[in-house]
C-alpha cells in the first residue's frame, strides 16, 4: 500500500493502519508522546474511545497555550514529543500533538489543513501577518466508531475568554471546529481554502503557502513574531472582511 497520505483512502483496515503508525512530526512512538496519552486517558475504559479522544482533546486545548506569536518554521519544533516540552504553540503544533496522542492509544487519526478569515485579530498581529487569513490552519481527525470527525484544539479556555469566543467542546463522536460566531454575534472564523486531510505534517506545502500570504515574513528569522496573543485579547478589532 501506498505511504503517500494524498493517494491513502480510509474505510478498509489496512487504510486505517496509515493514521496509526508513527510519523515524522506525529512521533507517535515517542516515549513522552505515549506517557503523555497513557496519563490523560488511563483512568477511561480503553474500549471507549469516544471518551479518550475527548480528554486528549481537552488536554492539549488548555495543557498547551495557544499563541500565534510563537510560530517557527524549525521542523524540530513542530513535532508533538517537542510541543509537550512548550509552554505555548500554534494550532498545527496542536493539531500534530493531538494526533499523536490520538494514534499512541490505538485510535487512527490524520491531520487536515485550511486556510481560515479570522474576523477578530489584535490590531499588532494584524499589522504584523498583513492580512486577516491565517493560513494553514491545522486541526485533527480522529477515526471512532466507523466514521472520522474534526477537532480543533488550538483556542485554550482563558484565551476564549478574553476574546468572548465559547470555548469549543468535543465529546469525541461530534466535529468541534471554529465557531462562526463570538460571543456577541460578530462573525468569528470562516473557512476559505482546504488543503485536504494527511497522515503526517506536509511540511514544505505548508512553508509554501506561509510564503504565500505571508511574503517578507519568515525572511526575518526562527522566531519571526515576538508577543502574547492572549495578552491583547481587550484589545481585538474587528476585521476587514464581512
């Protein structure tokens, strides 16, 4: 069978094996990867895995901050055994840990990417990414009970509530993607472009469109944003678009 996550099909057992095994960035098979898992899920029934993959969810939403500053392009630093050693990350690091975690407790998952229209950005992160798209956005799909579902566990609690976004909930059996709508009734996050669904971090198709919309940006080192997402929170504009 093929190992190239475009061409793989989920549905027949040998499909499902692919979102199973470990990967570059989804290293699955590290130890601190499968400690981690094994901790958030050992006290579930290990058959319900509707209920595991709820508690990976909600432990890397808020076990790891969300911040969009901390972005690097070093492919070292979006492996999911790295994440659990960061204090904050973006959403396709997050994306990647839950993924890893999902597969080192036996439940297929895969990775799927999106452009998205964020409405509600800082006015400093705005000027910075000189758009209102954050390209690339990752989140997870996980196989439970015949069918695949999606989670994004990028926004943590606090952060949601400094930006009067309801934090998203996943139950495991449910898609739990970004709300269209804050709080207020303003319009949130939109879904623009998708990239498709992979078995690993395509990491140079996601380099490519970073270069895309962000051009000038990633010329300015490792580290090319310095800032705390969740401390501008009281200080969010409105978008451009809609």
């Amino acid at each position: 069978m093929s190992n190239d996550p475009h061409t793989a099909r989920p549905g027949s057992e040998t499909d499902l094996d692919l979102y199973l095994r470990p990967g570059r960035f989804v290293d699955s098979n590290h130890p601190a990867v499968i400690a981690y898992a094994k901790q958030k899920t050992g006290h579930l029934d290990g058959s319900d895995k509707a209920a595991m993959a709820s508690a990976l969810f909600y432990a890397v939403r808020d076990g790891i901050r969300y911040n969009p500053y901390s972005f690097t392009p070093d492919p070292e630093a979006l492996k999911a055994s790295s994440v659990l050693a960061a204090a904050e990350t973006f959403c396709i690091p997050k994306a990647i840990l839950l993924a890893a975690g999902a597969r080192a407790v036996g439940i297929p998952a895969r990775l799927g990417f999106a452009d998205v229209l964020n409405h509600l950005a800082s006015e400093r992160l705005r000027r910075l990414m000189k758009t209102d798209v954050f390209a690339f956005h990752g989140y997870t799909e996980l196989f439970i009970r015949g069918q695949w579902v999606k989670a994004t566990p990028a926004f943590n609690a606090s952060l949601c509530d400094k930006f009067r976004i309801r934090p998203l909930e996943f139950n495991g059996l449910e898609d739990a993607l970004f709300h269209p709508f804050d709080l207020e009734g303003r319009k949130h996050m939109e879904y623009v472009h998708q990239y498709g669904t992979f078995a690993d971090l395509p990491y140079e198709e996601m380099m490519e469109s970073f270069r895309t919309h962000y051009p000038g940006l990633l010329e300015k080192g490792p580290r090319p944003m310095e800032g705390d997402i969740e401390a501008e929170g009281p200080g969010i504009t409105h978008g451009t678009h809609g």
